[in-house]
C-alpha cells in the first residue's frame, strides 16, 4: 500500500467506498452535469487511449468506453476494492470496447504508456503530494496527450455540500476546527492559483481552468434529501465524529434547513461549483 496515500485509500476501502456502493445511482445522478461538461472538454475521440483515474464505480470509464469504441482502450484505475468490483460487474455495458479495471494508487502505480488522455470525475483530489502524482501520471501521456478533469471550487460555492453541513454543525454546536483547505479531500483543488501552481510543477503545459457550476438535486423532498446528506458529502463524516446516537437530531436539523429551500414540488436543487480543468503533457 502507498504510505503517503493510506489514509485516503483506507478511508475508500471502508466506510464511505461502502456508502458510494449503496448509493451508486443518487450519486450518479448528482455529478453527472459535471461528468458531462469534463468529457465534453476531453472530448474522446474514436481509437483514443483513455485512463480515467479514481474510476469508482465505473460510470464514465464506460461512458468512454463507448466513445473510444473497439480501436480504442480504456483503463480505469482505483484504491477502492468495493468500488472496483462493482465498475468490474458493469463492465459489458462498454459494448465490447477495451475496458479494463485496475487496483491501484495512480500516484504511483504502472500505467499503460502512450496515453491519449488522463480523466478524472472527482477522482485526482486525494493525493498526499499532489505535484508529483500529476508528474507519475503525465509519464503516461504521449507527447501532445491531454489531462481533463472536474474537481470542486471552494465549499463556499457549493450549498449542496454546506448547507446540510451548517445545519448539523449547528444542532450539534460543532464549530469546525481550523483544518488545512489544501487537505486531501473533495475540496483540495478549491483554489485556482494552488491548482494551476500543481500542473505546471508536475510539467504540464496549455492549462486551462473553467468554473462549470449547476444545480444538484439532492433529494425529492426535504427529508430524502436530509437522508442522503448524512450518507454521503460532508455531513456523512460528521455524524461519524460526533456518534450515530445523533443522527435523528441532525436529520431533523438538515431537514428543517431545506424546507425553505425546496421548490413547490418539494424538490431540493442547491447549487455545485467545480472547476474543469485541461492541460497538455508538452510535445
Ligand atoms: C469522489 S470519488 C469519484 C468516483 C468516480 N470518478 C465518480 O465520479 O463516480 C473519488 C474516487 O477516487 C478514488 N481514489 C482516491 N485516491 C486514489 C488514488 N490515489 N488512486 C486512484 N484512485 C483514488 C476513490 O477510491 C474514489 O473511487
């Protein structure tokens, strides 16, 4: 195991790569916009060499699958042995493309050289050392060979996540610790200046950073989406801080925030923030 990585790669491996299991579809259905406008920048392309790194549960690996068709190849890499035996389940559905799933931390782990393309959806924001796990994985591109991935703007931006999280914060009278913003985690890649500082040291060049925001449908109702909060996303984490004991209290608290929030129908859309980003491995 990666000794820089461990904590990340343990954390993927136990509770939250269970949760991301069970709540494969809701979560899909939340980052999709987001998968979408990253392939869109990434644009596949037929007979391309594709490595979507922090793969999950397979969704755009096969999505690429079906773009780079049989001439092509795509391999999606992971730490997390339960997302990966779900990705490895759902693998026919690439229609016959070369697709093939790999265990294995892609801040050092072999990759396929002559790459196409290195993706990501919200997989490239857990790395102890950011800079020389972009460097391991430019190896892999051909000269000319592009980087594209979605990672999160600041929290500050993203009511979907924070929201839910200032009203359990609050029933429980946590105030935060003060914690690294550059930490290892969903956030990690917030500041523009720091994100760019970390491709052109790892050797990239021709970067390019867009804000991409849309609306997230974090549940049908107030409460659904309350339950799905203390699942997945910053709230998960805290009821594990402060004990499960508590969570009838922070999904009533979570619950009564949303309300005046809701659309008519009862529907919770809050907005997400991410930045998509690109970069070439210099010819
Ligand atoms: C937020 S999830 C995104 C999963 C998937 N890309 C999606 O959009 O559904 C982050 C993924 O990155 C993976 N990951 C974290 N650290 C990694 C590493 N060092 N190498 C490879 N994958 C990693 C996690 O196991 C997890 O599957």
């Amino acid at each position: 195991m990666s000794a820089g990585n461990s904590e990340q790669i343990a954390e993927w491996n136990g509770a939250l790569g269970e949760r991301w299991v069970a709540m494969r579809q809701e979560i899909d259905r939340f980052v999709v916009p987001f998968g979408d406008a990253a392939l869109k920048a990434a644009a596949p392309q037929p007979g391309e060499r594709v490595i979507d790194v922090g793969c999950g549960c397979g969704d755009t690996s096969i999505e690429i699958a079906r773009m780079v068709g049989a001439a092509g190849a795509v391999l999606g890499i992971d730490v997390s042995q339960p997302m990966l035996a779900v990705a490895r389940s759902r693998g026919a559905l690439a229609n016959g493309a070369p697709l093939d799933f790999r265990d294995g931390d892609a801040s050092e782990a072999a990759l396929p050289a002559n790459t196409d393309l290195l993706f990501s959806r919200f997989g490239v924001m857990f790395f102890s050392q950011p800079s020389p796990a972009f460097s391991h994985m430019r190896k892999s591109l051909r000269a000319g060979g592009r980087c594209v991935f979605a990672c999160w703007r600041t929290p500050r931006d993203n009511p979907w996540a924070m929201t839910p999280l200032s009203a359990a914060r609050a029933a429980m009278g946590v105030t935060p610790a003060p914690a690294d913003p550059n930490a290892p985690g969903p956030f990690a890649f917030a500041d523009e200046v720091r994100l760019r500082a970390i491709l052109s040291d790892a050797g990239f060049g021709a970067i390019d950073v867009q804000r991409f925001d849309a609306a997230i449908s974090i549940g049908a109702t107030p409460r659904s989406a309350a339950e799905n909060a203390v699942q997945i996303g910053p709230v998960s984490r805290l009821v594990r801080e402060v004990g499960a004991e508590h969570l009838p209290t922070i999904l009533d608290a979570v619950e009564r925030a949303l309300v005046p929030l809701a659309a008519p129908d009862g529907h919770v859309s809050l907005n997400g923030s991410t930045w998509i980003v690109s970069a070439t491995n210099p010819a």
